[in-house]
C-alpha cells in the first residue's frame, strides 16, 4: 500500500490528464511518475499545499470522506485583518450558500516561513492583509475561501499545511514523499 505526501504548486491540477483542454495545463503526471496512485481528496487549481495520494481504495475513502471527519488545516492569507467576532464566526460556523459549516479551529498567525508563490499574490499598499490557520473537517467545493469571504476577508494565498497527521513539513513544492500509512 502507497501512500504520497505531494506538495502541490500553485496552478496545478489535482488529477493526472487535462484532456480536453484547449491549452495545456500542468497536472500531477509533471511530477509524479509513481502508476496506480490517485489523489484523495482534491485542493484546487488556485490552492497549494499538501495532497495525498494513495493506491488504496479504502484509504482514499477514509482520507477524502466527510463522514470521518479528518481535520485539515490550511495556512490562508487574507484580505484585511479579521478581528476577535469574525475568528468567532469561524469558530461558530458560517452559513454558506449550500448550507452551514461545520465549526472550525481559527486563529491569526504570524506570517508563515512558506517558499515564494510563482507567480506571486499581488501587493496593494492600501489595503492590509493577514494570515489565519483554520483547519476544517469537512471538504466542500472552495470551501476555505468562501468561509473567509463569508466573514469579509477574501482569501489571497491558501497552503494546505496538514491532513490528519500527515503534514508539509520538509517537502518543497512540486517534490513528494512516499511514506507509510500507518504513520498518519
């Protein structure tokens, strides 16, 4: 049983063909050249960070499920500087155009020591920003970045740090790990 720690970049998919495509975009097969693996659980084009794959059926279920609710958490650069009610809302839950969220972990954190992101997010002198470490454990579409939009903080920069215990920690981007499952 395989189990991958990839750090996605930036502006890759999470999947290993864009067929179909009119022009072509980067995918897992730019990086990964391990067969019979698959992504479990899905981060967007525009989200970097952490994701695991896995030859496992069962594994991936229990990994990509909602029902088993794996915490995971994100390192997201936001709009603005949230204050004490709008962590609090997090915290709560925030109401969605699909339904409510389920509480979260959310606090302001430091600037992370996090690789620079190609191409960069964009500066703007007038307007402040902030990071947030929110970890979650559900997985619906956009989820973090509509959760801070919720609140009034649109995200800039999203970084999965960690799923469950598996984290980023000493992978660089477009590298992986190929590790054993039983230590998450």
């Amino acid at each position: 049983m395989a189990l991958i720690l990839f750090n996605k970049p930036y502006d890759v998919l999470s999947q290993f063909t864009d067929a179909g495509s009119p022009s072509p975009r980067a995918t897992l097969s730019d990086y990964i050249d391990r067969p019979g693996v698959y992504p479990a659980g899905r981060l967007d084009r525009d989200s970097e960070g952490l994701l695991l794959l896995t030859d496992d059926g069962r594994l991936q279920a229990r990994i990509a499920d909602p029902r088993f609710k794996l915490p995971k958490c994100y390192l997201v650069q936001v709009e603005g500087e949230p204050d004490e009610a709008a962590l609090a809302a997090l915290r709560k839950g925030v109401r969605l155009n699909d339904g409510p969220t389920r509480p979260a972990r959310a606090e302001r954190i430091d600037p992370p020591a996090l690789w620079p992101r190609q191409p960069p997010v964009r500066f703007r002198k007038s307007v402040p920003d902030c990071w947030v470490r929110l970890t979650i454990s559900e997985g619906r579409n956009r989820q973090v970045r509509r959760m801070t939009a919720a609140i009034g903080h649109p995200t800039l920069r999203l970084v999965r740090w960690s799923v469950g215990n598996w984290t980023l920690e000493g992978i660089a981007p477009g590298q992986w790990d190929e590790i054993s499952p039983a230590t998450g």
